[in-house]
C-alpha cells in the first residue's frame, strides 16, 4: 500500500499538469463557460496536494493552516465550474457560505489541536458530501437530456463520494484498509474522469454549438441552404429508392424590398421570423424547409405527389396573407409566390431547384402571390 505522501505527490503532480496544459490552452482560445474557473480548481487542488506532500519535511507552522483552505477553495472552484458550465443562477448564495464554513471548521479543528488524520477525516467528509451532491446533479433523471459522458462522470463522482465517505467515518488513522485502497483508487480515478471528462463536456457543447452554427440560419432558425441541400438530397435518394414521389417548392415574399425600404430592416428581419414560423406550423415534421437566402425559402416535401404539394403551397400561400405584422400602429399583410415541381426519378436536386425556380419566376411574371408548376425536365433543360 502506498503511503498518503507518495498519494498526494501524484495527484498533485497530475492536476498541476491538467491546469498547465489548460492555462495553455485558454490562452489561445474562446474557453467555454466554466473553464477558467475549472483551470484555477485544478491549480488550487494540486498545489493543495503538493503542499500535502511537502509539509511534514517542511516544518513550517503556517502551513499547518494553509492546508486545509487549500482543499475547500480547490473544491468551492470545482463547485462553481460546474454551476457555471450547467447554468445554474445563484450559486454564489450556496457555494460561498458553504465553502465559508467548512474553512471555518477545519480551521477551528487545527486551532483545537487536531491531528493530521483527523482533520483529513472532516476533509474527506467535505470531498464525499460535494462529490455526492455533484453525482445527484449530474445524474439526476430531471437534467435535459444528460449524455452518456455525463452520467459517467456523475457515477465516477458518486464511486468517489461514497468510498471517501466510508474512508473517513470508518478508519480515520490512515492505517493500511480495504476503505483507504477505495478511496485511493476512486480519488485517482476522479482526478482523470472528472479532469477529462470536464474538458470533453465543454467540446461537447462546443460541437454541438458548431454543428448548429453551421447548418441553421441565424436569423430565422430554419436549415440553411447547405444543410437544406444535404438533407433534401438525402429525402430524394429515399424517395427513389422506396418509390415514393417528392415534391419541392421554392417562395419568395413578394415585394419583401418594398417592406424593408418602408419600414426598415428589423421590421423586414421580424417579417422573414414570422413567415419563417408560419411556414413551419404548417408543414409536416418530415417535410424539410430552408431559407435559400434573402427573402427565398425552399421547402421538400417527401411522400408527396404534385396535388399533395399543390395542397400544401395553397395552405402556406393562405397562412402568408393571414400574417399581421404590426408597423407604426398598422397591420402590413405580406404575399408569397411559389414554384413547384415534383422530382423526376432520373432528375438530381439542382436540376430540380432550377425547375422550381423557373416556377417561381412564371410565378412573379404572372402577377405574384400565385403558386406556378415548373416546366417538365427537358422544357427546363
Ligand atoms: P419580388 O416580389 O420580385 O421578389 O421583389 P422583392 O422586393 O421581394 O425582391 P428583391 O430581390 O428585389 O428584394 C429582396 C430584398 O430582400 C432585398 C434585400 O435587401 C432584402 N433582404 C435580403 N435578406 C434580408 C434579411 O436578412 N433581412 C432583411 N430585412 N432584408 C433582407
Ligand atoms: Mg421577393
Ligand atoms: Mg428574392
């Protein structure tokens, strides 16, 4: 069994080497939301746990103190990390006074005269009941959807509570057990999963911030024009293959300068969000809309005949008239034109776009606020 100073001087050693490589990396990069608090919980418990190795070969009295604020701060930080990467308000209002008194009574427990294993017992209940507490967080069944990487963590988190509970309440002379080897072994396997597995949850938001960044609109929230193409073209290849037709439409608000010259660009941004959510309301969940650009929004409509989607650009041509958009006290009422066609077996997406789009343009031609039938493949060709 390896002593507690050799313990220490390996936790220490890996979480000063955890927070270098993260001061290196926050330097260069946009850190995510608790990272830097994090990066100083890593600094603090592993300068705490250097201390730990050090001070009985050190001598130095005042040390004596300083030990045990370095063990709360180190976990108050990984406290407040957590509460900042989860969003969570007001936890300044628990994290501080709570922290405030188990400073206060490991401080009292020095002056009284504790020994070194008793005052890493009420340590140690302190580390067991903020892993517990954190463990209930991550695992809670209420959390939106908690990743698998989440729940690992939070069962790594509990594994360490428990064990360092049993640690502490049941053998506090640090003598050579089964319950120190546990808390040994959970406390070194914390210091990698939690040290770890904090960074890959922020990379995980991170992907997932990027992946909708890159594929939604900003304005309207709908798919954009990439991410509309892969997925219609996905929606035609499955079309083809279980031989079921698809429909594609391509609007375009009529007159939508006009609206922007008369009322300004945030009235005209505040239009596109409205028609943007009208048309959405209306479609069925596997239909795929996109805004193209502009004032431009192409719709897919899977399992769908040229009726089916005639029906369906009626309903949205309808739904546009119906939208009220209150400027200076009055009710601007918008119009939408629509190009449609249906897509030939033999026919790829851009081909069929641009058959949509001679639809529209027949469309504005004819008078707007009308739905036009693009012309056949090889009329379009
Ligand atoms: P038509 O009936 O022929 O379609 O005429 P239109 O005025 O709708 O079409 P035009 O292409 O002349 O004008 C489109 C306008 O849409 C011009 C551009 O400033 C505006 N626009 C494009 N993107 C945005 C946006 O994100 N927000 C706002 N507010 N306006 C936009
Ligand atoms: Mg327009
Ligand atoms: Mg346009």
């Amino acid at each position: 069994m390896i002593d507690i100073q050799t313990f220490m001087l390996a936790l220490g050693i890996g979480n000063i080497s955890f927070a270098l490589l993260m001061v290196a990396y926050i330097r260069d990069t946009a850190p995510s939301p608790g990272l830097r608090i994090w990066t100083w919980a890593r600094l603090v418990a592993g300068a705490t746990q250097l201390l730990a190795f050090a001070r009985p070969q050190l001598g130095v009295p005042a040390l004596v103190l300083l030990e045990p604020m370095g063990w709360i701060a180190g976990l108050a930080l990984e406290v407040a990390a957590y509460c900042t990467f989860f969003e969570f308000r007001n936890w300044r209002r628990i994290v501080y006074p709570l922290a405030g008194l188990a400073l206060l009574l490991g401080c009292t427990a020095q002056l009284m005269g504790a020994g070194y294993g008793e005052l890493m017992g009420l340590i140690a209940c302190v580390f067991a009941l903020c892993a517990l507490s954190t463990a209930c967080l991550l695992l809670h069944p209420k959390l939106k959807n908690p990743s698998l990487l989440q729940r690992m963590i939070g069962v790594n988190d509990a594994v360490f509570g428990l064990a360092i509970a049993g640690w502490a309440l049941g053998d506090l002379d640090l003598g050579a057990s089964i319950s120190q080897m546990a808390a040994y072994v959970s406390g070194y396997m914390l210091m990698i999963v939690n040290g770890f597995g904090f960074l890959l949850m922020c990379k995980q938001r991170n992907d997932a911030t990027m992946k909708r960044l890159a594929s939604t609109d900003d304005l309207t929230g709908l798919l954009n024009r990439r991410e509309f193409f892969a997925r219609a073209d996905a929606a035609r290849m499955l079309a083809l293959r279980q031989r079921q037709p698809i429909a594609l439409l391509m609007l375009d608000i009529d007159h939508f300068k006009q609206l922007n010259d008369r009322f300004g660009h945030a009235t005209g941004d505040e239009a596109l969000l409205l028609f943007a959510r009208t048309t959405g309301g209306i479609l069925r969940e596997h239909d795929i809309l996109g805004r193209m650009g502009g004032e431009e929004f192409a719709v897919a409509l899977p399992g769908t005949d040229l009726a089916g989607a005639m029906q369906a650009a009626e309903r949205l041509r309808q739904a546009t008239m119906e939208i009220r958009l209150l400027t200076c006290g009055n009710h601007y009422t918008m119009t939408v034109s629509t190009g449609l066609v249906v897509i030939e077996p033999n026919e790829d997406l851009p081909a069929a776009l641009a058959r949509a789009d001679r639809g529209l343009y027949a469309a504005k031609r004819n008078g707007r606020n009308r739905i036009e039938i693009g012309g056949a493949v090889r009329q379009a060709a």
